[in-house]
C-alpha cells in the first residue's frame, strides 16, 4: 500500500469510513441491506448442503457458490475497511512528516 499516493489513501480512508458508517446507521444502509441478504441466502444454501442428494453436483456446486459469495463480500468489506485503516495511519505519518518539514525540523531530502 506505500506505493499509493496521497489522493489514493484519501480515497482508500473515504472508502473504509463509508462502509463503516453504512454499517454502523441505523437501520442500516445500502451496504448493510446487501450483506443482510446475502448472509440469508447462504444461510438457506447452507441448510440446503445438508440434505441435498451427494449426486447431485450441479445442485452442491450452486449451493457451494452461493455461501462462497456470501464469504467473499465478507472478505472484500473487511479488506477495504483494514486498507483504510492502514491508509489512515499513513497519511497521519506523512502528514506529521510533512508539517515537520514545513516548520524546518527535518532535513528534506530532496533540497
């Protein structure tokens, strides 16, 4: 993620804050409602897994994808919030950094 510039670790932050207060509103937002909905449908594909005919590979694969989607946006929710939240501690280093600089208490490397 320190290949990324300011713009895109302030975009990263928004992203991450975004998603958090969506998550955190009350009675949800857009975010929340999709992930809602998801978790009920692997939740449906996981009681399905259990009683479904072990020959019937079309119907466990379907149902296997259905709780792997629900998984995978987990996983997505959670990577945009954690890169946010490392973004966030960049952007304050380099905002200390930069502030340090301006008052002349660093040497700037490129003078």
């Amino acid at each position: 993620m320190s290949d990324l510039s300011y713009e895109d670790l302030l975009r990263t932050v928004d992203l991450a804050a975004q998603i958090h207060g969506d998550l955190l509103a009350k009675g949800g937002g857009p975010v929340a409602h999709i992930l809602k909905r998801a978790r009920g449908e692997a939740a449906e594909a996981l009681a399905a897994l259990i009683v479904v005919d072990p020959t019937q590979v079309e119907e466990i694969r379907k149902l296997q994808n259905e709780v792997n989607r629900y998984r995978d946006l987990v996983r997505f929710l959670s990577d945009a919030v954690s890169a946010g939240l490392e973004a966030e501690t960049m952007l304050s280093k380099e905002d200390r950094e930069d502030l340090l600089e301006t008052l002349g208490l660093t040497e700037n490397p490129d003078s």
